[in-house]
C-alpha cells in the first residue's frame, strides 16, 4: 500500500489502541489510560476533549479517515480508537470501560450493550458488509467458492462464532451445506485477513471490505450464498460517555453523505 502524508493523530490513536487493548476486559486498564492522558473529565492534555469510539475491527480504515476529518472540524478534539471484535467491544462496555460511542459489526453484540442499559439513544444501522473468501496472490490453493474450503488439503482461517464476521461465516456456509474444519479461529476478521497476508492459511472467510483495505496483498473470491449472511452494522451513543455532544456529532458525520461516500469508497453498503 503506498506511503501518504504523515499519519494524524486519528491514526496514531487508533494504532495506539489496537497495540494496547487487546483483553476482552480491560476496564480498569483503560481507566487508568484515561487518566494517565487527561484530566478527570477526559479532557486531553491540551485542554481540548477526547472523544472515545469502540468500534468494529472492518471499521478501521474508514473511521480512522473520518476520525482525521473529525478532528479537522472539531480543533481541539482527539478521537480515540479501540478496535477489535464487537463481541470484545461489547464485553469491555458492559464491564465499564470508558466510551463515548460503539459501532458493532452486527445486532446482536449491540443488543448486549442495548439490554446492558449502556446506549444513549436507540441505535442505527448506518452499514452493511457481505463475505468473500481472501486468498494470497495467485490463489495458490485454487479455491473458487466455498465448497474449496471443505478440501482438507486447503488451510483456512474463520473468525470465532461469538464475532461477527464468524456467525456471518457460520451462516453462509450453512447456506451453502459446507462443513469446514478451520485450521485457526480468530478473535476479529482483521486477524483473520492477516493469516492470508502472512501466507499461514490458504484462504480465510472475510468480509468484502477487507479484501479492498488489504490492496494487492490478498486476491478476492465471490460467494455465491453471501446475500445470505448480509451483516447490518449499527451505532449508538453510550451512556455514560463523558462527551456526549460529541458522541452524537461522531454519529451525524458517518451517518452524512460525506461518511456514507468514505464507506462506500471502502466497499460497505449503506444505509
């Protein structure tokens, strides 16, 4: 992928949070993060707010876009990231981890959050994602659709049951009548993407959007039954965020036509 301008801060933030919160609970641990980086409010050191967005891992590229576009309209404001899969999403939230928005990859970990009482406001679906199968440059292993994937002599990375990506993928393949024994089962579609661009895994069962983000690193293979398993993505003010302004400003931009234009550049399909 080419090299551009320096990375914003949106982009450090958000490297920063994959690199340190990786734990399915780590309340306490963010805590401390927030204190460490701020005043009592979550302000920033330079006095200006710190919006905190949990969100899914698909979403990296496009809410690090927005969030540098975000801070460009709000001065002042840091956008913080934590990306991961949304059922760890959704564990951190209902521990008490500090966070002003969550964007899930599907319902179902939203309405752990929603039942949780930790949303604001009802959430909205502002995106969808369909699955194709990623496979190294050259499709080595020759795979062509999901029945390829039962092959025991083909390596394939899913995603775990509980995180989207991997109940879209237990869908599909139900569709589709095709058992597959994984040779590894990832906690989010990122580290699934990553087994293929490391040459680990023949083929991994991803979401469209991650072939796209992932350039000429990996190849992309159509599944036929992927309008079976369409993932709604929805997005919520929390509770007990300390920036609730900001919180629902965040969601009025990825929800305008200039956040739907930078997801759909991205491959998702909005709503």
């Amino acid at each position: 992928m080419p090299s551009a301008a320096p990375i914003g801060s949106a982009a450090r933030h958000a490297i920063a949070a994959n690199r340190v919160i990786a734990a399915p609970l780590l309340a306490g641990a963010l805590l401390a993060s927030a204190a460490a980086c701020g005043g009592a409010d979550g302000s920033a050191d330079d006095g200006g707010a710190t919006l905190t967005v949990f969100a899914a891992a698909s979403l990296t590229d496009t809410f690090t876009e927005l969030g540098q576009r975000f801070e460009d309209t709000h001065p002042g404001t840091t956008v913080d990231f934590n990306f991961a899969g949304s059922s760890t999403l959704a564990q951190q939230i209902d521990a008490g981890a500090p966070a002003d928005v969550f964007a899930s990859a599907n319902p179902a970990t939203m309405d752990q959050v929603v039942d949780g009482g930790r949303t604001a406001d009802p959430p909205a679906v502002f995106a969808r994602n369909t699955l194709r199968i990623a496979v190294p440059p050259g499709n080595p292993a020759g795979v062509e659709g999901l029945d390829d994937l039962a092959d025991p002599d083909v390596t394939v990375a899913l995603c775990a049951e509980q995180v989207p990506c991997g109940a879209a993928a237990r869908t599909a393949l139900d569709a589709a009548g095709v058992e597959v024994v994984p040779s590894s089962e990832e906690e989010d579609v990122r580290a699934a993407l990553t087994k293929v661009t490391l040459g680990e895994v023949d083929a991994a069962l991803v979401y469209a959007t991650d072939i796209i983000a992932a350039g000429d690193a990996v190849e992309g293979v159509d599944v036929a039954v992927a309008e079976e398993a369409v993932n709604d993505y929805p997005i919520a003010p929390l509770s007990d965020a300390s920036e609730p302004e900001l919180a629902r400003s965040w969601i009025d931009l990825v929800r305008s036509p200039e956040g739907e234009k930078v997801l759909s550049d991205a491959g998702f399909r909005t709503a």
